[in-house]
C-alpha cells in the first residue's frame, strides 16, 4: 500500500502564512536595536567583499590581512567623514552671528512693510475709524466681564509681533543646526558598532555558496543592486555638495553627505536631501532674490536629474520589485526601524522577495512584489 502526499489546505497555508508574518514583525520591532546594526554590515559586507576578493587575488594574501587592509579603508572613510562634518559644523558656528543678523535683517524689513501697508492705512481710511469704534464698543460693552488688558499702539503691536518673529525664527535655526548635530554624532557612535560587525564578517566567506543557494542569490542582487545605487549616490552627493560650496552655502560638504545617504530612500530621499539646505540658502547674509533662485533651481536640478535620469537609465529594474511595493516597503520599515529602516527598506524587500519566489506557497506573493500579474509572466517565471 502506498502512502499518498497529502494536499496542504490553501486557508491552512495562508493562516501560517499571516501568523509567521506578525510573529517576525514583531520580533523584528522588538530587536532593534540589536538588529539594524547587524543587517546594515551585513549590506556593507556584501558590498565591500569584492575589494577583499580583489586583495586576496591580486595581492596573494590570506583573508585576514584582505580583512585587515579592507577594515583600515573603511576606517580612513569614516575618518574622512567625520572631518567633514566637524569641518562643516565650526563653519557654521563661524557664520551663526551672520545668519542672526539676517534673520533681524529680514524682521525689521517685514516690520516697516507692516508698518506702511497696514498701520497707517488702517488708522487713515474709514474703514479703519469705524472698525476701530466698533472695538471700542465691543470693549467698553465687555468691560463688565472681561479684565481690560493694557492699551498697546499700532506700532507697539508690530513691534512686539516682529521681537517674537525673530526670536522664532532664531530658535528654530537653533534647534535645527542641533538637532542635525545629534543625529550625526548618533550616527557616528553606531557606525562604531557596525564597523565591529563588519570586521567579523569579513573573515567569513560570504561568496563561497553554490549558485542555486538562496544566500548566494541574495547576496547576487543585493550587491548588484548597492553597487549600481552607491555609484549613483555618490555622483549625486559630490554634485550636490560641490553645487552648494560654489554657491557659498554653510555646511556644503554635510550637505553632500546627507545628499548621499538620502539618496539611499527612493522617492522620498531626493526631496528630503533639497529640502534640508533650503534655510541656509533663503537666510544668507549676502544672497540676493536672483541668487536664490538660481542656488535653489540648480539644487534641485541636481536631484532631478538623478533620480529621474541617470538612476532609471543605469539601475533599471535591479530590485525586482514594483514601484507600489517600494512605496509600502519604505512606511513598512520606516515605521518598524525608523529613518535607518527606510534606508534598508528596497534591499530588505528584495531579499524577502528571493526568499518567497523559492517556495511554492509563497511565490504568487513574490510575484505580486516585482508586479507580474499577468499569466505569460507566471508562465515564464515557472519555466525559468
């Protein structure tokens, strides 16, 4: 008598499915903070094994000192990095007390346009006499009631508005230049950490997998997929940075960074990296409203340029994946691990997406994620 395979129960299979599904992401959540600097070496390592693949061929030395030589370039980046960034910020603690200027500058202006627009137009035309005896109406009716509040002139009221104006808008130059102080030092101290996972994993051999293993076709597009997006991010930050530093922007090499890593989010990355010197450019002591045009217009052409040019030109379609399914992956992840998540977002979801075309049960969901829907691409996918 022969023992039949039994059929598995499509609902059954779907139920594990979504129960596995909100156990990982759970698990995921809760283990952060051990986890997003792991996975970000592990990209790393992916994408810095051809250098140790190089050392160990060209140079005929064991993977350690490939290891070691590999680390030390790494270091030396961050190193560079670092610089930069300390470099940027003594620029701009340089330049604090002219921005403030500005800032008081563009106030008073705002004030004397107040002033001759409002005040005195109001004060002279009968609009302004009648509704200024309706107030006073209103205010002796509710005299009564309401505890009378020092009478303030036109003027008084502009100037107290245009002292609280600049005393926002110096806070919040405050608070921006700190708090992009302290997500960059944060990053600092967590690229310590990953450098620690990335010298380990250095020492294994990432490569050595068989071409049908899922490591191996992982690791295959990842890499693919981080060198082609790493080239152009890097293009578009040097760009970026250099466009800034021409035009006399403050912290143009940081600026060149985050425009770099930004770059790393698809969609949303691009306009966030020319957003962020917007306050500098709009507040510079010495620009002019044609020199703001042109810094801003040639900033964002940059952007443009990149992401709707060159990357789509040169990356194509190395993920795999529809854009929709980017789109969610990117708030998925941004809201499990944060900003660092929306970084590892495509990667991530191109891994997830290898893993589930290998099995059976799960590859209709794999092929939703790169958007073939249609029965010829089915067709192929199940040939191939």
């Amino acid at each position: 008598m022969t023992n039949r395979p039994s059929r598995s129960n499509p609902v059954q299979d779907a139920c594990l499915l979504i129960l596995t599904a909100i156990a990982l992401t759970a698990a995921v959540y809760w283990l952060r903070s051990v986890l997003i600097p792991f996975v970000v070496a592990l990209f790393i390592v992916s994408g810095i094994t051809p250098i140790l693949d190089f050392l160990q061929a060209r140079l005929n030395v064991n993977r350690i000192v490939a290891a070691g030589v590999t680390f030390a370039l790494a270091i030396g980046g961050t190193f560079l990095v670092g610089m930069s960034i300390w470099l940027s910020m003594a620029q701009m603690s340089e330049e604090g007390k002219l921005y403030r200027m500005r800032v008081s500058e563009i106030v008073s202006n705002a004030e004397d346009w107040l002033h001759e627009n409002v005040a005195e137009r109001f004060e002279s035309s009968e609009v302004g006499e009648r509704s200024e005896a309706a107030v006073a109406d209103l205010v002796e009716e509710s005299e009564a009631t309401v505890v009378p509040a020092e009478r303030q002139e036109p003027d008084e009221l502009l100037a107290n508005a245009a002292a609280d104006l600049r005393d926002q808008l110096e806070a919040f130059l405050r608070n921006a230049v700190a708090t992009l102080s302290s997500e960059l030092f944060q990053l600092g101290s967590t690229s310590i950490v990953i450098l620690i996972y990335v010298f380990f994993l250095l020492l294994g051999n990432l490569s050595g997998y068989g071409e049908n293993t899922l490591a191996y076709q992982v690791d295959r597009q990842v890499r693919s997929y981080l060198f082609v997006k790493t080239m152009i991010s890097l293009a578009t930050g040097i760009v970026f940075g250099m466009a800034l530093w021409l035009f006399g922007v403050p912290m143009a090499l940081t600026f060149g960074l985050l425009a770099f890593l930004l770059n790393y989010i698809p969609n949303i990355g691009p306009i966030l990296a020319s957003i962020l010197p917007l306050p500098f450019i709009l507040l510079h002591p010495d620009g002019s409203m044609l020199w703001m045009i042109i810094a801003i217009a040639v900033t964002c052409s940059i952007q443009v340029a990149s992401g709707n040019l060159l990357e789509p030109k040169l990356m194509g379609n190395s993920a795999d994946l529809h854009p929709v399914v980017i789109l969610l992956a990117l708030m998925f992840w941004g809201t499990l691990w944060g900003i660092t998540g929306m970084f590892l977002a495509t990667p991530i979801t191109a891994a997830i997406k290898i893993a589930l075309d290998r099995m059976d049960v799960t590859r209709p969901v794999a092929r939703v994620m790169a958007g073939r829907l249609g029965p010829k691409a089915n067709d192929s996918i199940a040939t191939s």
